[in-house]
C-alpha cells in the first residue's frame, strides 16, 4: 500500500506494549481497522480518511516530527527522550491515553542497603534513555556516568558494565528477576497521541480534528457514569458537593412526593461504593449509577 496523500497517517507500534490498546481505543473512536497481514506497514480504516503506519515504538517520534505521519501513538518516555535531542520542539502532545503507564527508575543491586541519591556520584549507570538519565542527574546536581545501552540494561551489572540501571518499570518484576530494586524515580509516562508541528493543509487538519474529538471522547467515556437519584431538596447542596466530576446537575421534581428531587449528572470521574454511602448519609435514595456507552464534548 503506497502512501495516499488524501488520507490521515497515524503511526503506532507494530508489535509490542502498546499495539493492542492503541488499535483499541482507535476502534472504540469507532474506526474498522482493516486487519493487514503480519508484514504490512500499514492497516487502513475502512469508514474513515486514516492510515495506520505500523512501525517499532522508536521511529514514531521521527516519522511525526518530519510530517510523514501527522499523528502518533507512543510512550512519553520515547517522545521526550527524543524531544531531548531536537534544538526546538517538533512534536506536540495533544492527549494522554490513560494506557502504557510505566516509569522510568533507576535501580540498584538488591544487596545494597540505604541508598541515597549522592551514593550515584562518580557511579556507572546503564540505560538505554541517556537524554532522560542526564537531565535528572543535571536537576540534582550528580555527576554519574550515563552508559547508552539499547537494551539488556538489566544485565549491566552482571555483567560489571555499570553499578547501577536506568529501565522502564511496571511491576518490578523484571527488576527483581535481576537481583535489582528500584531506588529512584526518574520519569512517569503513559502513552500519548501526538501531532507533528510541520503545517498540515485545512483538510488533513479538520480530519486529525474529528477524530481527536473522538478521542477525547472515547478518554472521558472510560472513566465516566451517569448517576441518577433522588434527595430531599434540603439536601442538594450536600449531594451535589459529593457527586465526583459532575458538572451542573440536572434536578426535576418527583410528582407526588412534595419537597423532593430527582438529580441526575454525568460524573467525569470514579464513582465508588464509598461515594454512593456519602450520597446516602447525605440524605440520597434510589442512588443508579450507568455506564456511558459515547459521549462528544
Ligand atoms: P519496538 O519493537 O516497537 O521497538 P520495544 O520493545 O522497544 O518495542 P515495548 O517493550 O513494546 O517496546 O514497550 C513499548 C512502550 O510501552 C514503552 O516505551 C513504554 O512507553 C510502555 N511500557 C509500559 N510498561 C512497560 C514496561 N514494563 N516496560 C517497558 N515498557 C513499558
Ligand atoms: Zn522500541
């Protein structure tokens, strides 16, 4: 499939971490993917202008600073490790994704005890972020030496290569299979869509608009709930403080039952039983919470 200059291109990670809640919330936006075969670069969307480059994580920062894709999906570690090394900004970080969360640590052998961050000073540390890395150690004023490994930073000590590692870290897991535990924190990331600053025509940019207005949507939607209940109206002020998220409620009277209300509002954040006991000791009966299926701000 060659490049179509009519379409939108969207780069996201061919196979990895990444890939699959990348596709997700790109068919939750209500895309049909086009399943490509397992070689292809691209998957093209059946039902809207867009076509998915699929490439390693790595690429993504330079196929969107130079405007061969107009949008991105990638980790905040590979963006701004990348963003490190430009003279001036190519890329803009329009929306988190709320998936790929991970953070970069540094790590050091699980014998050593009492650590604190000077005892990095004049130490070796192997990663395979060097920009990241540097720019912590510039913050708190340490002079370790950075080693640039492309991977298999794990191993580094093992190996006598370095004292300590720099590595991406979700469970530990991987660090604790290497006789490693993680002493300092050096960046939190998650995964981000992005949107090159090469200028791209009125057309491509009302598209890259429409589906990052889904996006937005398919974001909000995920946390989201819609709570209905009733309340004496005495007690809205309390009520409406309690409700997580919500905006402008709608209240509308109960026929029958003089002096009481139904509520009803979209909560933009986590509804939990806790918050549904505080409605209740707040005064709140017949307390409904619904998933939203789509929403468009
Ligand atoms: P590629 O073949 O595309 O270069 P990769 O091996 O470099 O893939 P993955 O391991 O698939 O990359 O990770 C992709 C991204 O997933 C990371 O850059 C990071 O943003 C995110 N991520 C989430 N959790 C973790 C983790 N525990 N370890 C590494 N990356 C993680
Ligand atoms: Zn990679």
């Amino acid at each position: 499939m060659s490049r179509d200059e009519n379409r939108l291109h969207l780069a996201v990670q061919k196979s990895g971490r990444l890939s699959d809640q990348s596709r997700q919330l790109l068919k939750d936006a209500g895309l049909k993917l086009l399943q490509g075969g397992r070689n292809e670069l691209a998957a093209r969307a059946e039902n809207f202008p867009l076509d998915l480059m699929l490439v390693r994580d790595d690429d993504i920062p330079t196929f969107v600073a130079d405007g061969v894709c107009e949008l991105g999906i990638v980790g905040q570690n590979v963006l701004e490790e990348y963003a490190l090394g430009l003279p001036e900004p190519r890329i803009e970080q329009v929306a988190k994704l709320g998936f790929g969360r991970c953070s970069l640590k540094i790590a050091a052998p699980d014998s050593l005890r009492g650590f604190e961050l000077p005892m990095l000073g004049g130490k070796r540390i192997a990663t395979s972020y060097p920009r990241l890395l540097r720019r912590f150690l510039e913050t708190n004023g340490l002079d370790a030496e950075v080693v640039a490994m492309r991977g298999a930073v794990e191993l580094a000590p093992r190996l006598g290569i370095a004292g300590f590692v720099c590595d991406l870290v979700s469970t530990g897991a991987t660090l604790d299979a290497n006789g490693l535990a993680p002493v300092a924190d050096v960046f939190d990331s998650e995964a981000v869509l992005v949107r090159t600053m090469r200028p791209i025509d009125a057309a491509h940019a009302e598209q890259a608009q429409a589906l990052l207005t889904r996006i937005d949507g398919v974001i909000a939607t995920a946390e989201s709930k819609y709570i209905v209940l009733n309340a004496p109206e005495g007690a809205l002020p309390a009520i409406t403080h309690i409700l997580p998220g919500a905006e402008a409620p709608t209240v509308v009277p109960l026929i029958g039952r003089p002096g009481h209300v139904a509520v009803q509002a979209v909560c933009q954040e986590s509804v939990f039983w806790e918050t549904l006991e505080r409605l209740k000791a707040a005064g709140a009966s017949a307390i409904l919470v619904m998933p939203i299926e789509k929403m468009m701000l």
